[in-house]
C-alpha cells in the first residue's frame, strides 16, 4: 500500500485541528475584547488626569494672579505710608496643605531711622500688611496660609 491511502488516525486528527481552530477563534474573540477594554480604560484614565491636570494649573493661575495683586495691594499701602520706592519681594513656598508667603521690603528711610522708631514703624507697617492678607483667597477658604513680613536693614 502507498503512504496515500486512508487511515482512521488521520481523520482523527483533522478533526482535532478543527476543534483547536474553533477554540483559535474564541482566543481571538476574547483577545479583540480585552484590547478593547485596555483601550477604553486608558482613554478614560488619560481624560481623567488630564482634567486634573487642568484642575492643577488652572488653580495655580488663580493664585499667582491673587499673589500679583496682593504685592500690588502692598506696595500701594506702602506708598500711602511713604516708603513708596521700597523694595518689595514676595517668595512663595507651596507643600501639600501650605502656603508660606514671604514678603521681604527694603526701604533706606528704615535703614537711616533710630532704632526705637524703627521698631515703631515696622509694627505699624506690619499691623497694615497684615489687613491685606485677611481677604487672599487661600487664607479666607480656609487653607493653611502663612504671610512673613522680613524688613531688610542694612
């Protein structure tokens, strides 16, 4: 007999092989699914934390604009109590629930003043600051806002 002849273990086998392609199919139906899904999710999550990041930098924008007119507010009052060429920084440390501002101003008329009625002014100063500090934003919704005022003397 030739190798082309039937044989029962052949049929057999062709069978197997349209089972495991029947199972191939379910394989790759399930696969398609699943990639969906991973597709769907990480569309969802990369929305959703780039609507925080939004979130993030809208917030930080409003602070830096309140920050720009609290130093404005400040020089201004500082004017009005003629030290209106001070020297007026503002530094800004943010940790997770804190917001630690630090104002640092300079004047030649509190580096030339005795000592006494230094101290006087810079607690008058400080006392009229601190009224501007009560209407930020950050202090009034009550996050942990801290505003330091540094006079620099020389």
């Amino acid at each position: 007999m030739s190798d082309r002849t039937w044989r029962p273990e052949g049929r057999a086998r062709i069978k197997r092989c349209e089972v495991s392609r029947g199972n191939w199919l379910k394989w790759l139906e399930r696969g398609l699914i699943l990639a969906l899904v991973g597709v769907f999710l990480f569309c969802t999550a990369d929305t959703v934390r780039g609507q925080e990041a939004m979130d993030v930098k809208e917030r930080e924008a409003f602070y830096r604009a309140q920050e720009e007119q609290l130093l404005r507010h400040t020089r201004c009052l500082l004017r009005e109590q003629g030290f209106g060429d001070s020297g007026v920084t503002l530094n800004r440390v943010v940790e997770r629930e804190e917001r630690i501002y630090t104002f640092t101003i300079h004047h030649r008329r509190l580096d030339d003043m005795e000592e006494g009625k230094r101290r006087e002014t810079v607690a008058a100063l400080e006392k009229d600051l601190r009224t501007l500090t009560v209407e930020f934003p950050g202090a009034a919704e009550g996050a942990n806002c801290v505003f330091v005022y540094e006079f620099m003397i020389l």
